[in-house]
C-alpha cells in the first residue's frame, strides 16, 4: 500500500492543532524550517519515519494513527477523510464519486 502524504500531512496538522502548537514553535523544537514543516502538512514533501516518530513524540500521537487514521480493518478506515473530501465537492461530484465507489464495492 503506497502512502497517502496528503493524508499524513492533513492528520499531523490536525494533530498540532489539538496540540495548539503553531508551526513556527514545532519547527523550533524539530530543527527544521517552517517551510519544510509546511510542505509536510500539505502533503507536497514525503516525511521520513525518523522524521515522523519525532513529530509524533512531540504531539502525542501514535504513528499509526497519522499513518492509518485507524487500523485498515477498522469498519471506519478514512471515514473522517472521505466526509471531509465530500463535503468540499459539488452535489454533482458526490452523485460521480458515489457511482464510482458502488461500482468499485460490488466487485
């Protein structure tokens, strides 16, 4: 399964906000630039798992979470990230994005 790192950005982000910990002051305590932590939670540069561990210490959260959401067999695996994904799209893309995932669950 390849990594999702939007996912994994959206998710330590998500976690550093719970944590009300801005960007500036992890990247302080991680040795990096806020540019590099930016790119991170965007999901536009991959995260090491040295690199991830640290995060993960830093806001206490376990790295399978930020990696899995929850655990694959789980019946809510990406619920949270699908809702979010559909209420950004039209009604029309909802209605596209239904078909595909019926047609993809009746295999």
């Amino acid at each position: 399964m390849a990594l999702d790192y939007n996912i994994i950005g959206e998710r330590l982000k998500k976690a550093r906000n719970n944590k009300k910990i801005t960007q500036e002051k992890l990247a302080e305590q991680l040795d990096v630039s806020i540019a590099f932590l930016s790119r991170i939670e965007r999901g536009s540069s991959h995260i090491n798992l040295k690199r991830l561990t640290q995060i993960c210490e830093i806001l206490e959260v376990s790295e399978g979470y930020i990696l899995n959401g929850t655990s694959n067999n789980s019946e809510n695996y990406l619920s949270p990230e699908f809702n979010n994904l559909l209420n950004k799209v039209s009604p029309e893309k909802q209605k596209l994005i239904y078909k595909i995932a019926k047609v993809i669950s009746e295999e």
